[in-house]
C-alpha cells in the first residue's frame, strides 16, 4: 500500500522524539511532509530529519491549517490549550487525526472535538498508549476473559518520579490551570473504564502539600544556579536532574544545545532552573479519586508524586480470583492471578518495550496507521477516550467541592452538546 503521508504540528518531545522517530523507523509506513512549530530551532531539525521543505514549514499550527489539505493524517502535539481549535480545524480539512492527550484542557474543548468528528465523520485517535503496552493489553485480556470472575474492587496507584514531577508540573508546562488528574492520569481513568466499564459515581480528595513557598527551606533562592545553600542537598534541583552525563528525556527539554554549558545557561534563565519552592505551580501533588462502579463494585485511583521512580501498580479482586500488577521499567513488568479456589498463582512478564511508555508508543502508531490504511475506526476513538475526560473534569470538581458527583447527568450534557440534528 502506498506511504501515509502526515502532517505535525508541534515538534517538541512527543513529536519529534515518539512520532518522528517511528516515522523514520518505518518509512513504508508513513512520512511526515509539513510541519508547524513556533520554536525555530526545533522547526529546524524536525525538518531537516524527515527532508521537508522550506514552503511546508510554518511557525503556529493555524497557519499550517490555513492552507489547503497537505497529507492524509495529522499528528496533534500542540499545547493543550490549542487542542481544540486546531483539531477542529483540522477535522473540517479533512486530516484524520492522532490527538495528543489529553483532548483538550476544558470540558467544553473536549466536547467540541467530539462534535466535529462526529460532524466531519472523520477518525480521531487519542493517544492513550497505554493501552497499547504489552502489559495492559494483557490486562485487559484477562477482564475480558472472565477469569477473575466479577471484579468487586479495584486499585491503581500512579507513582510520579519526584524529579518527573518537578520537572513536568511544578517547574514545566503543566504545572497549572490544567488539573493533574487530568493532565497525568486520564490514561488510568481510561483504563479503569476499559477494563471494568464506566463508573457511576465519583468523589475525590487531593491537594497541594509540598511544592509551594511555605515549605521553602531557610535560605532557599529563587533559582539553583543562584547559590542556593540548600540545592546539594536539595532532591529537586536542577543541578542534580539536568547537569548529569544524561541527556535523554526531561533533559532534552529545556535546551536544543545539549552541551553541558548551553543547559547551564538554560537553568539560568529558563523555567527549569527555577526552585521547586518558588514556581507559580498550583496543580496538586497526591490525589486519590474513589468510584463506584456501574456493573457493581468500587474502584480507587491514587496519584502521587514523591515516588523515586516512575511506576504503575493495580489489584483488581475478583470473584473467582486476584490479579496484581507491575508496571515498572527498571525492576520488569510483573502480573500475578491468584486462584481463589486453588490457591494457585500464575505469573506473567509482558515485555517492557524500548520507548518512553513500555512499548505503547510504538503499539500507538501501528494501530493509528492501519486504521487509516484500512478506513476503520481506532481502538481508542475519540467517543471512547471522552469517557476518561468527563472522569476526570468529574473527579475535579468533586475534590473541589466536596462532593460525590454522579457522572449521569456529565454523560446527559455531552449528549446533549455533541448531537447533531438529524443524528437519530
């Protein structure tokens, strides 16, 4: 079959290291042929690695939009806050789109989304990769199965590095007006739905604790560079995270010049060299969201984010039997089902794959392609990954109300804002 080609906008992490890599690496597959990127350094070398020429570069998204169709699909890595105007636009091109999560950063953004697909009958993926990792996927067969018979309870845990943390949502792009629950976890939101269905109900607890200038040490300055007498015992500094011999993800965010001097002089200027104690950050750092379960049953999803590492842990407890689960780079994957009548324990060890989400990014990109090489739909559309989102908007207002919220009347209103006359 002929070569997809795509079309980028925003060549920064997600889009020049996931999708443009995997381009490069399967270029019988798909080929990126324009590109938009406001940061010019970046347009550059996303360019110059996949050959595009200087007629389909373009510095902001709605400039690239505002000619006509340049490829068959289109990769969404703009900021979040651009998500929907851009995606809306795109699906009134004709793009069929990979969309970046989440959706959008507004309930009334995602919905939008939703209504132009379905307006434009064009496919949205949402890049949920997680589902796509050899270890949720296996997961997700077990369910499905039956082998743990009904599941009465359920827990995840997402375990935020510290450092990952201070890098993406006390000193980085996340760090405020979109909330964490969102931003981080809409892939365990998306899993728990996936696997056991929607929930009915939702409330939730979280806040704010460490990352704030009440908790700042004595002496603490604004910056690392600055002297700080508490930076070499400080786990969060920048120094540590972003000065070592290491110059994959989060340090090949804050400088296209990787040398040891041009980073230096990132954290002297740039956000990430600001203390951890002194950033206009206002996301929480632990959150724990309680559910109860439409099919019967309640379901837990703790975030918090002063692990050492990254890692994802679950339980699901069936009737028939227990899994439990590991989701862990460094010390493997691990999913163990105990009998309840037997006793006995069966051991898996999915693959952990070799990019930055276990394998997921690759299985994303696969799955997106075929799709469009076949014109069916995704295993992730974009109805389904609106479940996820109005969890979380729901989760959000419960924390901060101090409610239980029913997600009925959520699901009653984005009908009612996503049907278009003559739908049926």
């Amino acid at each position: 079959m002929s070569v997809i080609e795509a079309v980028l906008l925003g060549a920064g992490s997600r889009g020049y290291d996931a999708y443009g890599r995997q381009a490069l690496a399967h270029p019988d597959r798909i080929r990126f042929v324009a590109v938009a990127e406001p940061n010019r350094e970046r347009l550059a070398r996303f360019a110059s690695a996949h050959g595009i020429p200087p007629a389909r570069q373009f510095l902001s998204w709605d400039e690239l939009l505002s000619r006509p169709r340049m490829g068959q699909v289109l990769f969404n890595c703009t900021l979040d806050a651009m998500h929907a105007a851009s995606t809306v636009r795109a699906l009134e091109l004709g793009y069929q789109v990979l969309l970046e999560k989440p959706m959008a950063d507004t309930l009334e953004g995602c919905l939008a989304i939703e209504q132009a697909a379905r307006r434009t009958g064009t496919m949205v993926e949402v890049a949920h990769v997680l589902r796509y990792t050899e270890f949720y996927a296996a997961v997700h067969r077990i369910v499905e199965s039956g082998e743990l018979g009904q599941v009465i309870c359920a827990r995840q845990t997402e375990n935020v590095a510290h450092w990952h943390m201070a890098h993406s949502f006390v000193r980085g792009n996340w760090r405020r007006g979109v909330p964490m629950i969102l931003a981080k976890c809409c892939h365990d939101l998306d899993l728990l739905q996936w696997n056991l269905g929607p929930a009915s109900r939702i409330a939730s607890h979280g806040s704010l604790v460490h990352f704030s200038s009440r908790r700042a040490p004595p002496g603490a300055t604004r910056r690392c560079t600055d002297g700080c007498p508490v930076e070499p015992r400080c786990p969060h500094s920048a120094l540590r995270i972003y000065l070592s011999q290491h110059t994959g993800w989060p340090v090949n965010v804050i400088s296209e010049d990787l040398s040891l001097e041009a980073r230096r002089r990132a954290l002297q200027s740039g956000p990430y060299g600001r203390c951890v104690f002194h950033c206009d950050n206002d996301v929480v750092d632990n959150q724990v969201v309680t559910m109860d379960l439409a099919r019967g049953g309640t379901a837990t999803l703790v975030m918090q984010g002063h692990a050492p590492h990254d890692e994802r842990t679950l339980r699901y407890d069936g009737t028939h039997a227990t899994l439990s689960g590991r989701f862990f780079k460094a010390g493997g994957s691990t999913i163990e089902i105990q009998d309840h009548l037997t006793g006995v324990v069966r051991v898996i060890e999915p693959a952990y794959g070799d990019d930055l989400h276990g394998g997921g990014d690759t299985g994303l990109m696969q799955a997106f392609t075929t799709a469009v090489r076949q014109g069916r739909g995704s295993q992730n559309s974009v109805r389904q990954a609106l479940e996820s989102h109005l969890m979380a908007f729901a989760a959000e207002e419960a924390r901060l109300t101090g409610t239980q919220v029913d997600l009925d009347p959520y699901r009653r209103m984005a009908g009612a804002k996503t049907h278009e006359p003559g739908d049926g």
